[in-house]
C-alpha cells in the first residue's frame, strides 16, 4: 500500500472571515430545545438500559486486529495521506494526475469505499480523491467536540483542495458528506466547479425535514447530543446499528465482505465519537443566505431514491430554491445509498452530469412562474410522476425564478 504524507499547509485564500459572515447560529430557544430534549432522551435511555439489559451489556468488542482486505485494497486506487495542522487525513487517489479534481465525501456511518462503484467509472476522466472524512477510517480520530466545529472542518477541506495542487475541485457528497459539500458551495464557491448531493438536502432545510420513520431522526440529533451514551449504543448487539443502515449488502452474499469492512471500521467506541461529534456540532448552525435570489451560482446535481427513508422528496424540491443551476435526479427503487444499491444508473447520471453535458439543467427563467419539464422519465409507472409532480407544485407554489427538472433512472 503507497502511503504519501504531506506537510502542513497553509489556509485557502478564503479567510475566516468569510466563514463567520456566511453562517449564522440558530436560534436561542431553539438550541435551548434540542438541549433540555437531550437531557429528558439522556434521562429515559439510562432507565431502559438499565431496567431491560443493564447499561454495559452486549457491548461489541473487535473481532480482528487488521482491516478486512477490500479496506487496504489498491484496486481502486492509491492510499494516501496528508497532514493539515496536525490532523491527518486518508484518502483513495485514482486517475491521471493532470486532470480536474473529483472529491467524494462519504456519509454516516461511512468510509471511502462507500465509492467503490463510481471511483473506477470516474477516474476515467477525473483524478478521483475519495476521503476518509476526519473521524472516520484511517484519517485520525480527535475526540474533542470543539475539534468537529464547522467552521474549523470547512477550513480542513479548504486546505485539502490547495494540497493537492488545483485551485478548485468538483465535489460528491453522500448524506453527511454532503452536507459538509453544501456548506463549501455557499462558503467556498470559488473552489467548486460543480456539486452533486446525494440523499441530503439543504442545511437550512436537513435538521427540520428529517422523517420519523428514520433511524436518524430528529429524536436522535437530541439524543446525540450526550456523551458516551450514544457510542456505547452503536457498540450493541454485534453493532446491529450497521446491519440496520446496510439492509442492502446483509441480504447479498457477495457483499458481505463490505458489511465486515463497517463493522471492523467502527468497532470500537472512539471509532463512533468523531463521527457522532459533526451531528454534535452541525444541528446548530445554518447557512446565511438572502430571500430573494438563490445563492449557489455553479451547476447542482440532486440525486435521490424514492424510498429513501430517511429523506422527504419535498425537502430535495425545496431544496432547489437555493441554487441557480441545477437537476433533480429521482433513483427508482432503491433508499438511502443509491450510488452503492443502483450504481450503474447513479455513475450514468454522473457521467452526464460531469462530463457528457447530457443533464439537462433548470434555470432562471426572463418570465415568471415555474416552468417543469423533463430531463428523464420521473418513474416508470404514471402514479409515481404525478405524485412528484403535485408535491413540485404544492411545495415550490409562488415562486418565479426558475425552471424544476425532475430526472428518474430506468430500471436496471
């Protein structure tokens, strides 16, 4: 395995200046909710821990001490890794050196080779770099909370791109990840060419949208605001946590060797600390735009799956209205990893998107009212485009700017 470390660097042209006039605190009483609600969830979850099985029962401990080979494997490109101030970062390179730079930014709870279908795809006409985000993998593992603050991880991926010698970078995000991306659009334009969001919608709609059916959901940001508690939680019952955001790979066979991967990855409790500290920080903080015109100037690609528990589809929608230039792709049958359980149809629309300029994207409009239209087929059945149709219009009703594409994949 090829292991590059670089020297610290210094900060992107973008100060920290920008960082602080871009985003904006919520509210007092609302962060004083999600606070006393932490401590009534903190007060409930010691009582039926230790009323049903005791507050340290069925704690997983590691099964092996080296990572599962599809982990260190170079296949997919080269292991690197580079020193920013004191944190070093993990990463999967592939592709000519000379080309643009395609950054890909995992979610929760994830690694770089939640990439392991599109680096091989992309790196035909990118120069892939697929992170372990700080707190994850093999990158390091601070576990103070202050250490995951937004502005600081910002300022992190900021110093990233100028270490790898380009002065911009196009960036995928999946859940998490790109909630980190959205943030770098609005803070650090300049250093983005083109975003695409995968299952996540805008900050100043994410924290609100979140459905209750979702393992993840607005009882859980509360609940994660304790410490240690929601770590040792995650450690249950053979880090049953896993089995339950992966429903797609336990039920195949030829993936379980990436089921093993998570579990290796995050079997331990400081393997869930950093990970859990970002939703200890980000509930917190929203991006300052103004009401009238969208703010986000580069091209957007949304993508999605229909049943996506964990995702509203009107949230994406509603998401849209913060950009200028962008698409909506809609994933047909599949939840929250479309790339990982669709992703010959999610590396077409990439593909397109990045490089064939085949995605159609929707713009301002010179005459008012909402124009929508097709880039795709929205599902395959007519009940399905109707449905997304009517929550377009219900949800976007008044405004004038700009034109909706909705894009849905064929089957495979």
């Amino acid at each position: 395995m090829a292991v590059i470390v670089n020297t610290s660097i210094s900060s992107s042209s973008s100060s920290s200046s920008s960082i602080g006039s871009g985003i904006v605190s919520i509210s007092y009483p609302d962060s004083l909710k999600i606070h006393v609600l932490s401590f009534f969830w903190g007060l409930w979850s010691l009582f039926k821990k230790l009323i049903m099985y005791g507050l340290f029962n069925n704690v997983t401990k590691s099964k092996c001490d080296s990572p599962p080979s599809c982990l260190v494997d170079t296949s997919l490109g080269q292991h690197n890794y580079v020193k920013l101030k004191g944190v070093k970062l993990h990463y999967v390179e592939a592709g000519n050196k000379d080309k643009p730079v395609l950054l890909l930014l995992h979610g929760f709870p994830d690694c770089w080779i939640s990439w392991r279908y599109q680096i091989p795809a992309l790196a035909l006409h990118y120069r892939v770099i697929a992170l372990d985000l700080k707190g994850f993998g093999d990158s390091d593992k601070p576990e103070s909370r202050k250490c995951y603050r937004l502005d600081i991880l910002m300022s992190e991926i900021a110093e990233l791109i100028s270490s790898l010698g380009v002065s911009n970078v196009s960036i995928i995000g999946h859940d998490l990840g790109a909630l980190l991306g959205w943030f770098m659009v609005h803070l650090y334009q300049d250093l983005v060419n083109k975003f695409v969001a995968i299952s996540c919608p805008h900050p100043n709609i994410y924290w609100s949208s979140l459905p209750n059916t979702s393992s993840f959901n607005t009882s859980w940001i509360h609940y994660s605001q304790l410490p240690h508690l929601p770590e040792l939680d995650a450690l249950r019952d053979d880090l049953s946590i896993i089995n339950h955001c992966y429903k797609h790979l336990s039920s195949d066979e030829a993936s379980k060797p990436y089921l093993d991967a998570y579990k290796y990855s995050f079997s331990r409790k400081e393997d869930w600390t950093g990970p859990i500290n970002y939703y200890r920080n980000l509930p917190f903080w929203r991006v300052n735009v103004g009401d009238s015109e969208p703010s986000v100037r580069i091209p957007c690609l949304l993508i999605v799956g229909n049943h996506d528990s964990g995702v509203k589809l009107e949230s994406i929608v509603k998401s849209t209205e913060y950009l200028e230039k962008f698409a909506v792709k809609v994933v047909e049958g599949v939840g929250h990893f479309p790339h990982q359980e669709c992703p010959n149809d999610v590396n077409k629309a990439l593909i397109n998107f990045f490089v064939g300029n085949k995605t159609k994207l929707a713009q301002k409009t010179p005459s008012g009212g909402l124009v929508f239209k097709m880039f795709d087929a929205v599902s395959s059945t007519m009940k399905y485009g109707n449905q997304v149709l009517d929550i377009v219009q219900k949800k976007t009703n008044g405004l004038t700017s700009k034109a909706f594409y909705v894009g849905e994949s064929s089957t495979t």
